[in-house]
C-alpha cells in the first residue's frame, strides 16, 4: 500500500514511518525541510513542505492509496490541526479517493461515548488549560467526518515515554474499556493495524494500554 504521512518527523510520526516501512509498505513522508527528513529510515520518499501548503499537500497525496495525519499543536502552531485537514481535503479533491487515518486526543467526544469520572475530569481541565488546542482538534475530527470519504479517527489518550509490557487495545468509544495512557511504538502498531483493517472506516475507536 502506498501511504502518505503528515507528521512524519514528530516523535510519533517517525515510528508511524517506521511501522509501516516494515510492514512493507511505501510510505511517503511530507518534511518542513531537508534536515527534518535525515532521521527518516532509508528509502521514504520525501516531500518538502508545510502541510497548510497546498501546492506541498497535492504533491504528498497524489496517488496514494491512503494518508495517516499524526500532526499535532506545536508551541510555534498551538492551533493548527483544522487547517490541516481543511487544506487536506482540498487535495484529495483532484488527488484521488484515498482513505484517511486521522490521530486526536481521546478529549475528543463522539455519541457512543460513556465517559467514565476519569475521562470526565481529564477534558475538563484540557477545556480549562487548552481549551483552543482541543476546539481545535474538534472543528478538525468535524470536518473530516463530515466529508465523504473513508475516514477513522483514532483517538489517543495521554502519550508517554515509558514502554510496557502491557498490549495496546482497539476499543470503539471511550468508556470502561478505554486506557488513560500508551506509548509511542504501541500507538504506530495500533495505527497499521487500523489501516490494515476494514473493521473501523467512518469510526472513532480509542486506542490505549
């Protein structure tokens, strides 16, 4: 499969990069720069740009099979994920129909959710002390959702550093079953997996240890 991936060169998109390259698959990586690039695994191909750029979008796009969006806020660009997406969905206009992974936080709430006390009070500081990142985040799962194309949003809780010998787990809503924590390598697996699999197209399962 042929793979794009915007993000490439965060913490997590560098294992997503990884993930994919060893489950075989032809990963094409969208870059801000030259140097950015160097830490990819050899033979990803590279395009140079910001993904609010849409010239650099289209050129990442075109002709793959499907794009994993695991860009996140940034201290430079705090707000950042709606234009994204909205530049995104632009591209995919004259690039093709392929299907699309989107990675936010588990603050963010779809129907099915049954928030336990937990998760309640988890979003209700993010609301206090980033509330524009998560609105963000928000208008973004929104505009995606409301597109016709083959869409998962997979929502992540808190990401830490410390692997575990714990398994991730797949889950479809936030709720009894949902963790409050996964780390990096875990959350690239779990991303693969979700793409390998037609179980969870136009759904929003939650991925956590």
């Amino acid at each position: 499969m042929n793979v794009a991936v915007i993000g490439a060169t965060g913490r997590t998109g560098i294992r997503v990069v990884e993930a994919l390259a060893q489950q075989g698959h032809q990963v094409r990586a969208l870059v801000r720069s030259p140097e950015k690039g160097r830490g990819l695994p050899a033979g990803i191909e590279v395009v140079e740009g910001h993904a609010t750029h849409e010239v650099a979008m289209s050129k990442l796009v075109a002709g793959v099979d499907a794009v994993i969006d695991v860009a996140g806020p940034s201290k430079a660009h705090p707000v950042i994920r709606q234009a994204i997406t909205s530049n995104l969905l632009v591209a995919l206009k004259s690039g093709g129909r392929p299907r699309v992974l989107m990675l936010t936080g588990a603050g963010v709430r779809f129907p099915d959710d049954v928030p336990q006390l937990i998760d309640r009070l988890i979003v209700g500081a993010l609301r206090r002390l980033q509330g524009a990142v998560l609105a963000d985040g928000e208008a973004a799962v929104r505009l995606l959702a409301s597109s016709d194309h083959d869409w998962t949003v997979v929502r992540v809780p808190r990401l830490v550093q410390r692997p575990s010998a714990r398994p991730y787990r797949i889950v479809s809503h936030v709720g009894p079953d949902s963790g409050t924590q996964i780390d990096r390598p875990q959350l690239a697996a779990a991303l693969v997996e979700i793409l390998q699999s037609q179980d969870w197209k136009r759904r929003a399962p939650v991925v956590s240890r």
